[in-house]
C-alpha cells in the first residue's frame, strides 16, 4: 500500500491552514495593512512556478507562446516582490512608539 | 543542479520564513525582523529555482532583465505611493498576483511536460483540476481586484452598481464554471480552459461591481485570500511546497480579516457580497431631516473645549484619509498635549477603506502606537472623557446601532462617542454617512457640530491653542 504524493501535499496545506489562522489570529490590528501587503508579497512566490515555466521549456524556442506566459508571469510578480516588501517595509519603519526612541 | 529532494527541503526553508514573517507582526517591534525573514524566503526560493532548472543561457538573460524591469517597477511604486492610497494599492498588488496565477496555469497546461504533468492533451487529471482552478481563482482575484482598485481610486463609482437577475446571471456563471472544468477534465480541450478563463474573469467583475465603497475592507480582504488559494492551486499543480504553504497562510490571513471586517458591521460575509447596503435605505432616511436641532460651532469654540479639557479621544475614519488630515491632526494633537490634555486615538475595526488603514495613516504621521487604541480598548473611556474629536468617521459612532432594531446597521459594535462629555464633530454637511443614514449623535446636546473640511478645520484649532 503506497501513500499518493498528493496526500502529502494536501497534509501540508490543510496544517498550513491552521498555522495561517492562528498566526493571523495574533496579529495586531493596527498592524493589518501592513499584513495585507506582506501576504501580497508572499504570494507572489508563484514566481517559482513562471521561472519553471519561461526556463525549463526553452529546448526548441524561447519564445514559445508558453515560455512567453512565464516571461510575463515573471514581470508580474517581480513587480510585486519588490514593491509588496518595500512598501511593507516603509510602513513598518513608521511605527514608533512614545518619545524614547527619537528618530 | 540540485536534487529534488534538497530543492524541497529548501522550499521549506522558504515557507517556515512566510510563516515568520507573519509571526513578526504580532507586535510593531518584531514586524520589521519579520519582513526581512520574508524577504530572505523569497530570495530562497527564486535562487533555487533558477538552479534546479539548471538553464544559464539567454533564456536566464532574459530572467535577470525581467526581474530587474519588474523589480523597478515595484520600487518606484512602493517608494512613490502616498499612505492615503495604500487601499489602492493593495488593491492593485492583488491583480497581479492574481494574473500570474493565470499565467502560470496557462503555461502549465500548453506545456505541462515541463512540470511532469503529462503531454499537452493527456494532462493528468489531478493536475488539470488543480490548474484550472488555480486559474480561474486567479482570474476572479485579477479581474475583482482591478474594480475594487477602480472604485478606491475614484475612476469608477462608490457607489453600488446593481441590476435584475444579476444574482441570478452570477449562479450561472458559477455553476457553468464547475461543468467547465468537469468537462475539460474529460476532453482536454484548449477550447474549454480558455474559456474557463474568461468566464473567471468576467465573474470578477460581475461580484465586485455590486459592492459599496465602504464595504471596500471586506472586498480587499476577501480578494487578498482569492490570491491565496490562487497561489495553493497553482502550488497543488507545480508540487510545490512553497507555493502550498504560502497559498494556504495568505488564504487564511484574507479570510481572517474578512471576517473581523464583517463583525465590525455586524453583518455576515454574504451580505457584503451580495451588495448594495446604502442602494436600499436611503430614502427613507431623508425627510425626518431639518427638523431636529443642531448645535454648530467654529474652531474657537473647538479650541476653548478642548483647551479645558483633561481628556479627548479623536476618533478617525475615511474623511481623515480623504482630507489628508493626519499630519494636521497630529499638530493639533501636540498642541493639546503641551496644554497638558491627555489624548488617545480610538480605530473602529472598519475605520478607512482597508483594515488597519487609520492606523497606518496615523503611524505616518509619527503618532506612537501606543496612543492608538482599538474599539475593545478604549470604549469604556469615551465615558470619563471630556472630549471626542471626531473627524472623518460618521457610521461608526451612530448611537442608533444600539437602540433601533430597525435600523440598518442595528447590531453593529460602534464607538460609545456619544458618552463623553461633549462631542466635536467635524463634518461637511448633515449628510448621511455611507449607511445611508441620519446619525443621531448630530442633534445630541452634547454635540457641537463643525461644518468645514477635516483638515482645515483641525489646523485651524491648531492655529488656536
């Protein structure tokens, strides 16, 4: 009797799940903002996937229509990488507290 | 190269770091060691990436250049934005995400031998079901997130656009959508994926449409979660781990945040998304207007209350954005405080067009956090204070949601303003806010009404104490 690799898969996400919902849980809400642009720039791991995609199929000819769709995802997600983390980082360095650490 | 099993290991790596990321923002002093843990994730992941695929020909060329380009892009962006146009933003960022999820699927399914997934017209059946939901979630996150960023900047209306049998219209999509996808299993036909597609982007459109403006926190969270399980999906086809477990935490955190969005209304998630709250109720509020009483006063009459007073609490909400009131809140808040005026801010959950927005905005304009209180907080303050200062927010502090089990937004948790000693109430007009409305705080005895914009008037006050 074999285990289905998707299982595994599925055993990840389901815990990922409940990791997500009781990190979220504690979360500060005067820092939710902040939690929206950092998920935003997490999620644009998807750019793994648009690498593998541009990259991997480039046997024949780079700009296979298929190959060109992860050029694009890869734009995209850049995009987002960079922008999603320097603008959380922007925000956070704004939070200060009461006058003891002066700027 | 590298082999699968350490390239998993590290795509772990990847995914304990999100987590940590997130786990920093538990407190404002973790929050930045916790961004830079993200940052390191990434990094993590795009590196071995690139090795594993082992490709260092022009096609890498391209990938440098493309990340620069795009990497620009999100710099200048980040570093340009104004923090009154962060709900814009986030909005934005979200269609993006949501279309490289589009594109990716896309490429897995013309070339899915790339990813192990079978050849082109003999995909796997898991793979194709895990790709074409990937796809079509992807594709409501682009297209809603496009509207809700055309709403929040002004380019379209706030206000709810609604038609007959548009619920209706909505189903159907739905549900063709899920024997879309039935069926493509079954055939594989380039034909029907496509079509999944843009059936999925026009049924993002067709959810947001409906949705007012200020039930614009509920959409960007809900939208935030959609690019989650649009990154799981695409994490499920690609076998992924880093993918699966980033979808599953950003799924869960948007689902979080719709949800104490919603309680911050007392309303339940589909009442959100089935739309139009202001549509319905505001005629019926409009004739008991002019009638009532109102006290109305001037920023010397502001300045010499609050000059007298031991204690204000300033309540802020979406005006304050609009106004761009925050640094001129923030002087007036100092003048006071050499006054020897304790002052302490109050933030209903739904204040401002996204969660947590009032308190980005006021971190901005260097208010300590600690100054910043949420509504559990501080509520029971507001009845030992002197003064509440309330600009820029109107149907959170509607004492109506207490007292009339008719009212719309009977049952929602507001902002006891109304049991401080007096209220200052800077407004435009008597207009209703975006409940469509009257809001008996404007006719109480202990309110003063200030009618001018939020800024000027608060900068006025200012100019005073």
């Amino acid at each position: 009797m074999e285990i289905d690799p998707f299982i595994f898969r599925l055993s990840i996400f389901i815990l990922s799940i409940f990791i997500g919902y009781y990190v979220v849980w504690s979360v500060t809400p005067s820092l939710h903002t902040p939690l929206m642009s950092v998920t935003n720039a997490i999620s644009s791991v998807i750019i793994v996937g648009a690498i593998i995609a541009a990259l991997a199929g480039e046997n024949s000819n780079v700009f296979d229509t298929a190959n060109i769709f992860g050029y694009l995802a890869i734009i995209l997600a850049a995009v987002n990488i960079f922008g999603g983390f320097l603008v959380t980082q922007r925000m956070l360095a704004m939070y200060k507290k009461k006058k003891k650490d002066k700027k | 190269m590298i082999s699968a099993n350490l390239l998993a290991v590290f795509y772990l790596i990847s995914g304990i770091l999100f987590i940590l990321a997130l786990r920093g923002l538990s407190s404002p002093e973790t929050s930045r060691q916790g961004n830079l843990f993200g940052i390191v994730g990434m990094a993590i992941a795009i590196i071995v990436t690139i090795i594993s695929v082992g490709n260092f020909s022009t096609g890498f060329l391209y990938l440098i250049i493309l990340l620069l380009i795009g990497g620009s892009i999100g710099a200048f962006i980040a570093f340009k934005i104004p923090m009154t146009a962060m709900p814009e933003l986030v909005a934005g960022f979200h269609s993006l995400v949501g279309l490289a999820a589009v594109f990716v699927a896309i490429s897995a399914f013309l070339n899915p031998e790339v990813f192990n997934l079978g050849s082109p017209g003999n995909i796997k059946i898991a793979s194709l079901i895990e790709m074409s939901l990937g796809a079509s979630i992807g594709a409501i996150t682009f297209t809603g997130s496009i509207i809700a960023f055309l709403k929040l900047r002004g380019i379209m209306s706030g206000s709810p656009i609604t038609f007959s049998g548009q619920h209706l219209l909505n189903l159907i999509l739905g549900i063709s959508l899920v024997g879309l996808i039935f069926f493509l299993c079954k055939t594989q036909s380039n034909n029907l994926f496509w079509t999944v597609v843009v059936i999925s982007f026009l049924v993002g459109i067709l959810i947001i449409i409906p949705i007012g403006g200020a039930d614009m926190p509920v959409v960007i969270s809900m939208l935030n979660s959609y690019s989650g399980w649009a990154a799981a999906g695409i994490g499920f086809t690609l076998e992924n781990t880093a993918l699966i477990i980033t979808g599953a935490l950003v799924g869960s955190s948007g689902a979080i945040l719709s949800y104490i969005m919603c309680k911050g209304m007392n309303r339940s998630f589909f009442n959100v998304i089935l739309g139009g709250w202001g549509a319905t109720d505001q005629s019926s509020s409009k004739d008991s207007k002019e009638q009532k009483p109102v006290k109305s006063g001037n920023a010397d009459d502001a300045a010499f209350l609050m000059k007298n007073a031991s204690s204000v609490i300033i309540v802020p909400g979406y005006g304050m954005a609009v106004a761009q009131a925050q640094h001129a809140l923030r002087e007036m808040v100092d003048a006071l405080k050499k006054n020897g005026v304790k002052v302490s801010y109050a933030i209903h959950p739904v204040a401002g067009r996204m969660p947590g927005h009032m308190n980005v905005l006021l971190a901005e304009a260097n208010v300590p956090y600690d100054e910043v209180f949420e509504l559990e907080e501080i509520n029971n303050d507001f009845a030992n204070c002197d003064v509440a200062y309330v600009i820029g927010a109107n149907d959170v502090t509607n004492p109506i949601a207490k007292t009339d089990p008719q009212s719309p937004i009977y049952g929602m948790p507001i902002l006891d303003v109304e049991k401080s000693k007096s209220v200052l109430f800077v407004k435009r007009s008597l207009s209703p806010g975006y409940a469509g409305i009257d809001n008996d705080l404007f006719y109480r005895d202990n309110t003063l009404m200030l009618f001018a914009d939020a800024k000027k008037m608060t900068e006025d006050i200012s100019k005073l104490l």
